[in-house]
C-alpha cells in the first residue's frame, strides 16, 4: 500500500443546493450521476469503489480508497485519480446532503 499518494478523508464543507431540495430529489440526482459516471471516462471499478467510498462513514472511506489505489487530490474526494491517472471529479451532493434539504416529516 502505498501511503504517500493517501491524504487523509475530510468531510466535505457544508454547502447550499439552488433551492431546498428533498431527500428524494437528492437520491435521484446521485443515482443519475452514478449512473452516468463511467462513460465519461476511468474504469468501472474505480467509480463503483467511490460511490462505496461515498456512501460511507469516512474510516471504511479511506479504507476502501486505499485499497483501491485511489489517489486522492482534495481530501473530501471531489477530485480523485487512479493508479493509471484518470481523473474522477465527485459532486458535492454525492459526498454530503445540502444545508437546506428538506427532512420528510
């Protein structure tokens, strides 16, 4: 493994969607954006690591980034490269929920 290529996972800042959105709305959004990730370009498995990586808490996040071979340029992985240097650039709201989503009561 190597250790020097690993920065250390951060939570990503807070931020604002354009208007508030539902939880449901943001499920969608990364569902379409995971969906369509990998014709952009990189490999497969590299995209379906980070959205594992993503959707989890931030020591199983590093664990599977390094395991991966995941380099990672910006601690709250919005932009990462493989081992190979193909760039994968993550969206906030695959990482985090906005500041102003709307909790279904």
């Amino acid at each position: 493994m190597d250790t020097e290529n690993s920065k250390k996972l951060k939570k990503p800042k807070p931020w604002k969607h354009s208007e508030p959105i539902q939880l449901a709305q943001l499920k969608q959004m990364r569902d379409e954006f995971w969906d369509t990730a990998p014709h952009y370009g990189g490999q497969k498995e590299i995209w379906d690591a980070l959205r594992v990586a993503a959707e989890s808490d931030l020591a199983l996040a590093q664990t599977i980034v390094d395991s991966a071979g995941i380099i990672i340029s910006n601690p709250d992985m919005t932009l990462c490269y493989d081992e190979r240097g193909a760039k994968y650039e993550l969206p906030k709201y695959v990482l985090s929920e906005p500041t102003n989503l709307i909790r279904d009561a």
